[in-house]
C-alpha cells in the first residue's frame, strides 16, 4: 500500500472519526487515532488477501477479509478537538506518541503499551506531537499560541539521582497526598457510583467491577468542558507549568478513567458522547500504566503479561541487603529488608486495590483480561515481522493465525482480549523474562476459595500495617502514611457498597453489609486492624512534617464509628441498618477489645481537638477516654491525664482571654458614654 491509498481506505470508512493516521517505517504497521477513542495499530497486509477498495465500499461488516487491531494504546481523552495527530517515533518506531484533552503530550511505549513520557505540553489541549525522524527531538503543539520543542534527556541536575535506587530512597520522602476512600471513606462514593455492564463478548460477563479507588471528585464532565477549557486557558493569569509531569501521570489517569466510566454508566445514558468505545479495554490500559509507573518509581522489575506480580531485581535486593548487613540486622526479618529500604515485601503490593484483584484468578473467581493488550490472532504476523525485516510486506504472513484458543477467546474483538501472548513475552525494565501461555478461565473456578481469599486481603492489609509502624518508628511519617491510606483503600473492599463483579468473596460480604446500614457487626481480626491503622494514620497526620489536624480528628471519628457496634453495650451487637437491633450472646472479648480501642480512639480525637482549640470537646473526649479504659478492665496511662490536664488549663486560659476581651470591649463602650455626657454638659452651660 502507498500512504495515500492507507490513508484514504481508514477515512472512508462512515463508523468511525479518525484524527490522526502514521505508518510504521518499515510499512508494516497502520497507527490510527480515533476522535472519542484510544489509538489502535492495525497490520498492513500484501498479496492477494488485503481489503481491496471494493470491499471497504461495500461495507465490511460480514467480510472475512475485516482487519481487527494488533494492539491498543491509551488512557488519554480525546474528545475536545478533532486533529489529535498519533504517530511512531524512535529509530525503530519503538514509541507511538499523541496529544490529549489534558494538555498533556503521552508517549507510550509500543512493546508493553506503558507510558513512558508525560509532559504538559499545552495550557488547554495538546493536539499532538511531531517527532525528529532520528534525533530525540519533539515538537508539541495545541490550543495556546505556542508550540514547543522538547529533547529526551537524562537529568541535568549532577545532584538528582535518575537510577532505580536512587528513585526508590526519593520515594521515601514524597509528600503525602491523602486518597479520596481515605479523606472521605463512604462519602466519596455517594453520588459518585459507577454502575457498568462489561461490554467484552466473555462468557464471564456480568457487572463490570468499579472499585472504591477508582472513585474520583472530578470527572473533567463540566457542563461547558467544550467551550470552558478554551476561555479558562486564554483568561488566566496565572503563568501555567510546562514540562515534564511524570509525577501527576496516576491522577490524570485516575480522572480520565473515571470521566469515561461516569459518561458508560448505565444510569447516565444521557451525559452525550462516550471517551471511549470499550470500558473493559480503557481499565486494562489504565491499570497496566499505573502498575508500570509504580514499578519505575520504585525501581521494580515489571512485565506487561502479568503487571500486577512485581518482583525485585536481583542487582538492587542483593546491595540492599549487603548494607543491611554492614549495620547490623534489622529485627523485622532476615530476608524481608528493613521495611524502609529496598526489599520490602510490603513495595511489591499494587498501590490500588483495583489494579490487581479483579484480575488475580486467587482472588476474583473470573478474572477480568489483564496485561498488554494484544490480538494474538496475528502472533504469526509479529513474530515472522520481527524476526526478518529484509522480507517485502507484500510477501508477508497474508494470512492471520487461525486455532481453537483464538475461535473461543474471541480474539478481534475490541480490544483483543484474548490472552495466549507468547509472543508478547515482553522483556521487563531490567531483563528479558520469559512466561508461559496465559489462558483465563471462561467459566467460574472450579477450585475458587472464598475463605483463601479473605485471608489474602487480611494478610495483605497487615503487612501494609507493619510496614507503616516501620517506617514511623524510622522517623518517615510521609512514607507511614502512605502506607497506612493504602491499607485503608484495601479495607475499603471489605465495608463499602460498590460493584464487585466477578470478585465473589467480596460479593458474599454486600449482603451482610447493606443489611446493617454500612456497619461491620461481626468481630474479626479485618476489622480490628482497620481501627488499628486509623489510628496509626492520625497520630502521622498530628506529626510536624504533615500537621494535619482535621485529617486526624476525621480518622479517630471514623475509628469510633466502626467500633459503634461492639461498645456499646456489654455481651450485644447492634445490627440492622440503623443499628436499632441487638444480637445477644457476644463474648465478652469482644467488649473489653472494643472498648480498649474506643479509648485510644477519644485520645486520638482529644489531641486533634486540643491542637484545633477545640478545649471543651478535648476535655469531654479524654474524659470518655478515661471511661473506656476503666470498662476495658485496663489502668488509665499517665500521658491520659497529663492530656486531660493540659485541656482543662487551655480551656482555662482560653476563658479568661475572652472574659478581659469582653472586659474590655465593655470598659471602652462606658468611657465613651461618659466623655459623650460630659461634652453635653459643658455645651449645656
């Protein structure tokens, strides 16, 4: 084909809005932007086999010659403007790069559709990217008036260290930002439920899973974002940050995905134009960014066939561990790291919940498709394509692979969901690993273990729990922090109302959950440790570095609504969605470790408040903290009273400020009266 006859057959085509179109430099490869939709590669196939002009005209709908995707690149939007250019860069095409709504130009990498460059390009929309043909040299252009030249390049900065160590010991010391299911736990979700059908053709079909920490506040849907993004970017005055914004990769994506699931949901038919064609291909390529950016961040060996299985590398792990070694042992463990150095156990867990578990066949009893995104149905194609680039097109692999796996996985479809990626072996950040066929289930697992399950959720959330009372006690309160949201956003799964689907030990728990207005009225080690780390996280937002007060007044709130239940009343459980029935017969266990945790918690909340000037709340907190100790059976803790004693003090010293305040105002109200009767009378006079 010649690039006007490609580009010719893709516009002529009546379903679809393209706005932007390349070929690969070896005339192998079609790249196509879709206006609404991702970016797809497509092969280009010669003899006698390829869709002849006839045939597009025709329409192509019952056509044995349709042409699906290779593969699938995106986590963009593209929906502001209609020219949004994609196209292959690098000496071999070994990236494909486009613009997006965001102002920011993406590049991704085309082996494991992962991004590897993120740059604000564009005060409003960055319609795309030009890139040198040999050079590492870019050009972005958009809405605002300028256009941009950008150069790949290491750091400039001699002191910043760019290797995977050196990015790890800086995640350390990263700001905390709290999460949304952390800030807010069942308020975040109220009026933000996603509720979706999956839109693939597997057998295991069913509701679409949109878990707690895909939730987002904003959803980029304003009602002018068509008009209102323009005005915002030429009426501002404020000077707007272009360059490199790696750093802000997870939440642009997070909003993105969210914007797209709230135009799908099957309540919201009405929000217009849908981001993206296919919800099950957007979250596969979300996820599988998301999991690769974390991997980068901490210097972990990544592989896009099963994105969500870190492992360390072995180079890294073994000089961690030797300067362990030099200092002495670390009482957490031989093996597992120092918990804040490199190789701990705790790094090797998905950042968010919904990035692994609808996809671990351990944990949802279907799998939802995860990984690289590829049509196996031309894994003949690749291979012969990448191993002989002396080979004409025209005389290469004509025709598509055909086999049982592809026929039942429904391979072409959308979003090739098929999964048998041999090919697609891809090689990780540090080495090349090679893993066997992957072939998911189409049918519910016959060996499916609802309690294994629980028991990997309980695990992990106490190894995130342990790791976060490491690096406290190592003086890393961002860091602790961090850690303990995270397990927050993995309890979440257990005690909020959201759509599981194929996830079926979770689903189990719904009932039971719906059914006592949001409350957990059965006593477990789960919910301990929820309260446990609540707990943990507000004495990390009343340290100096973060000093986030109300951040800890809201976790000790929230503690003392979980325990609710359980402390109210010795040997019962409140139940029943407004907590009005009781369940007798509790042990007694269960109260004594309630209230212990109920006293901890008014101490958490007395300290906040005493930090806010809250000194009357204070008081009446310790003291309930004083009562829970005693009901606990336990003796009340010096730190308890010297508290108890400092509130009542400021409270004190607060009084008496506003008593001569008050004096005051009123003294200087009488001196006026009089100097007014005294003017009178000598007028009088």
């Amino acid at each position: 084909f010649q690039r006007e006859e490609i580009f010719q057959q893709v516009c002529k085509s009546l379903s679809v809005a393209v706005s932007g179109i390349d070929v690969s430099k070896d005339e192998r490869e079609l790249l196509v932007s879709y206006e609404s939709d991702q970016v797809y590669t497509f092969p280009i196939f010669g003899g006698k086999d390829h869709p002849t002009m006839e045939d597009i005209d025709g329409g192509m709908e019952d056509s044995d010659k349709l042409v699906s995707e290779l593969a699938a690149y995106g986590g963009h939007l593209n929906r502001l403007t209609f020219l949004k250019m994609a196209k292959y860069a690098g000496p071999n095409d070994e990236y494909i790069c486009t613009g997006s709504d965001s102002g920011h130009a993406w590049i991704y990498e085309k082996k494991s559709s992962t991004v590897v460059g993120f740059m604000k390009a564009d005060n409003s929309t960055c319609n795309g990217i030009q890139p040198h043909p040999s050079l590492p040299y870019f050009i972005t252009y958009g809405i605002d008036s300028t256009a941009k030249l950008w150069r790949a390049t290491t750091p400039v900065d001699k002191d910043v260290d760019d290797s995977d160590m050196g990015r790890f010991n800086y995640s350390k010391s990263v700001k905390y930002e709290k999460s949304i299911i952390c800030d807010q736990w069942g308020k975040a979700l109220k009026g933000n439920g996603v509720h979706l059908f999956d839109d693939t053709q597997h057998q295991w079909g069913g509701k679409f899973p949109f878990f707690p920490d895909e939730t987002n506040e904003d959803d980029n849907d304003d009602p002018d974002h068509f008009l209102g993004v323009f005005l915002r970017s030429r009426l501002s005055r404020e000077a707007p940050f272009i360059g490199n914004d790696m750093t802000s990769l997870n939440r642009v994506l997070a909003k993105n995905y969210f914007t797209s699931a709230r135009a799908a949901d099957e309540d919201n038919v009405d929000r217009g134009d849908k981001p993206v064609k296919s919800m099950s291909g957007m979250k596969r390529r979300v996820n599988l960014i998301k999991l690769r950016h974390q991997a980068d961040r901490l210097g972990l060996a990544f592989d896009s066939a099963v994105p969500w299985m870190f492992k360390f590398k072995e180079h890294l792990l073994r000089q961690s561990l030797n300067s362990e070694d030099d200092v002495g042992s670390d009482e957490s463990g031989a093996g597992n790291g120092s918990m804040v150095s490199y190789g701990c156990l705790v790094d090797l867990i998905p950042d968010n919940p919904s990035d692994w578990i609808p996809f671990d066949g351990l944990l949802a009893n279907l799998p939802v498709p995860g990984g690289m995104s590829f049509n196996v149905k031309y894994e003949r194609y690749c291979l012969e394509s990448s191993e002989d680039r002396s080979v004409a097109p025209v005389y290469r692999a004509c025709c598509p692979i055909e086999s049982e796996s592809v026929e039942d996985n429904g391979a072409g479809d959308k979003d090739g969901n098929a999964q048998s990626v041999k090919w697609m072996a891809i090689q990780s950040n540090e080495k090349a690993i090679e893993y066997p066929n992957i072939e998911y289930p189409k049918y519910p697992c016959a060996g499916y273990d609802s309690s294994q399950a629980w028991d990997i959720l309980y695990q992990t959330v106490v190894l995130l729990k342990e790791a976060g009372n490491k690096a406290l006690k190592a003086s890393l309160p961002f860091l602790a922090a961090r850690r303990y949201d995270k397990a927050i956003n993995y309890c979440s799964l257990a005690y909020l109302e959201y759509p599981v689907g194929t996830v079926d030990f979770l689903a189990e728990h719904q009932f039971v959950i719906y059914e006592n207005g949001g409350y957990e009225c059965r006593w477990n080690d789960l919910i301990k440790t929820l309260v446990m780390i609540r707990l943990n996280l507000a004495m990390c937002f009343l340290k100096e570095e973060i000093n986030d007060t109300k951040g800890a007044r809201t976790q000790a709130n929230l503690s003392l609504k979980e325990l609710k239940p359980f402390a109210t009343e010795k040997g019962v459980v409140l139940t029943g969605k407004k907590l009005a029935k009781k369940r007798a017969d509790e042990p007694s266990k269960t109260y004594t470790e309630s209230k212990a945790l109920q006293a901890k918690a008014y101490f958490r909340l007395g300290s906040s408040q005493i930090l806010l000037k809250e000194y009357d709340d204070a008081v009446k907190s310790f003291d309930l903290c004083v009562g829970s100790t005693k009901e606990a059976g336990k003796t009340v803790d010096a730190a308890v009273m010297r508290k108890i004693n400092e509130a009542k003090r400021r409270r004190k010293e607060k009084k008496e400020r506003q008593r001569k305040k008050f004096k005051f105002m009123f003294s200087s109200n009488e001196e006026e009266e009089d100097g007014s009767k005294c003017t009178a009378e000598a007028g009088s006079g």
